[in-house]
C-alpha cells in the first residue's frame, strides 16, 4: 500500500463538528477498501489567500492516509460531490512528515528585539 498526505478545506459556515464528522466519513470510505487513515489533523479556520465559492475562509483538515489507489480514487470522487468541500489535494509520498504544522512553529525560537541575523560572505 501507498502512503498519501490529504488535504481538504471546507466551507467556512459549518461547524467544527460537521468537519469532524466529514472527517469520520472519509476515515469510513478508506477503511471500506481497505486502507488506514494514520493520523487526522484539524488546523483550524484559517484565511483563504483568494474566495473560492464566495468564502474567504476554510477549515483545513490534513489527512495521513496509508492505502491502495482505489480507495484514494473513491475517496476523491465522494469529495468532488460534497457541498462542503471547497479544495482538496491527494499527494503521494515516501514517508509521512514527523511534525505538525503547528510543532514547527513552536520549534522556530522567536528573535529578541535588536537581534540580526548575521549573513556569511
């Protein structure tokens, strides 16, 4: 089976719980042909840089998905008919990144004030 990194943005007026629960469902459609969803990450509500359908914002959800191309096929077919569902992406990878978005902005200490970086000639 093949490893793929998923990402979906929904539509700004539903709930955090109905993404959660679109969430579940696509977790239903991989596991039904036989793959596994490793880890599910809800980033949040977050700006759109440009509207897509009206909206200027999107709950991003990031799915690991370990599963044999036909159940990323049907995965993406149900999501080309869901409502809800502004964008998604589906890119295959060799091994699924350790961080979270939001681990590497903890990781990435702040500069105090008046420090330069310093640049080597």
């Amino acid at each position: 089976m093949a490893l793929y990194e998923h990402l979906l943005i929904a539509r700004q007026d539903i709930s955090a719980q109905q993404v959660d629960a679109l969430a579940t469902h696509l977790k239903t459609i991989v596991e039904g042909e036989g793959g596994k969803i490793e880890k599910q990450e809800y980033w949040g509500l977050r700006g759109l840089a440009y509207r897509i359908k009206k909206n200027r914002k999107g709950h991003y959800v990031l799915l690991n998905i370990n599963a044999p191309s036909n159940a990323v096929v049907e995965l993406e077919r149900q999501l080309k008919i869901n409502e809800d569902v502004l964008r998604y992406i589906t890119v295959k990878v060799d091994q699924f990144d350790v961080s979270s978005n939001k681990a590497r902005r903890d990781e990435t200490p702040a500069k105090a004030e008046g420090e330069t970086e310093e640049t080597v000639q």
